[in-house]
C-alpha cells in the first residue's frame, strides 16, 4: 500500500475513474466507517494523528467528487483526462497516445480502446453496453444504432471508460452521426 501522501483520492476511496456517484457514496460511506475513532479494526494500526490525516484525505476527496466541475479540474491536474483546449488524451505517467478533435471516428475510439489494452468484452461488461452497439459505433455501422438519446448516452459510457473527455468525443462522433443523417435523409 502507498504511503497516504502518495495516494490519489481515487486510491483513498478505493475506486476507479469511471465509478458513479452510488459508488463514491459507498466508498466514502465504508472509508468514513473503516477509519473513525469508533473502529475498532484500524485502532491498533493508526494513531490517532494518523486515523485524523486519513479522514482528512477522504472528506477532500468526497468534496473533490460531489462537484462534476471539480472532480474534472482534479483529473486535468492529475493528467486522469486532458484539457479539452488541447483535445489531447492520456492517461497518468504516459505520454499522449492520441490527439482526438472535430468528428470523431470509431476507428480512432477502437485504436484509444486497443492501446489501454481493452478488448470489446471488457468494454461491454465495463459499461453495460451490448457487444453489437459497441461494434456497430467503433465500425460506423450508424443504421444499427438505437436512437440518438441512447447513442448519446453510449458514448458518455464509452468515454468515462476510456477515461476520454466526454464531451468531445460524444460531440465529435455524433457531428460524424449528424453528418451521416442528412446524407441519408436526401
């Protein structure tokens, strides 16, 4: 286990990037009940200095994740998601894999999903989106997909997994999506 200074507020809560707010609530919940003055399992592994500096840290965290606008300002500072003034998506400690910008295509959310090391199962079973929705967007089969208000919603899920700034790649693929409507529409 890293020393507390070390850790993340993702690692203080024990929960990934991607965890909705049930899950921050949860973990904050356990964390609150694991390390209070009242349990009696971490008494004899912390001091009472100590407990206080963890509780600390976990109030920051729960404090950071109930704003949207701050949990974003924190993975930007992080380098969790990049800036969306320069588009530019990596995850911590690596170098920018990708540059994703204007119409986003689903041959260049395949190649972000390959190059974490994802495979379409992992995916599906990490958003709880269908194998085929996932084919059918990262292949632009765009008359498979569902209305536009799922697909919208597919590719937040699609994002936050990847760890991707959501609004552009959600803006970015539904211009192409756009774009594809009124050729057909014609």
């Amino acid at each position: 286990m890293k020393p507390l200074a070390e850790q993340n507020y993702y690692e203080v809560l024990e929960i990934q990037q991607t965890a909705g707010w049930r899950d921050i609530q949860r973990a904050y919940d356990l964390a609150q009940t694991t390390y209070s003055g009242a349990a009696m399992a971490s008494m004899p592994l912390f001091t009472p200095k100590e407990r206080a500096e963890i509780i600390q840290k976990i109030e920051e965290a729960y404090r950071i994740f109930q704003d949207p606008d701050k949990k974003r300002q924190y993975d930007i500072a992080c380098g969790f998601i990049a800036d969306s003034d320069t588009n530019r998506f990596q995850a911590r400690g690596e170098e920018a894999v990708t540059i994703l910008e204007g119409e986003i295509h689903g041959s260049a959310l395949r190649q972000m999903r390959e190059q974490q090391g994802q495979s379409l199962q992992d995916m599906a079973s990490q958003t709880r989106i269908n194998v085929a929705y996932l084919h059918a967007i990262e292949d632009e089969q765009m008359a498979h997909f569902p209305a536009e208000a799922y697909l919208r919603g597919y590719l937040r899920q699609y994002a936050s997994a990847l760890r991707l700034d959501i609004r552009v790649v959600t803006e970015g693929y539904l211009q192409r999506y756009h774009t594809w409507q009124q050729k057909t529409d014609r």
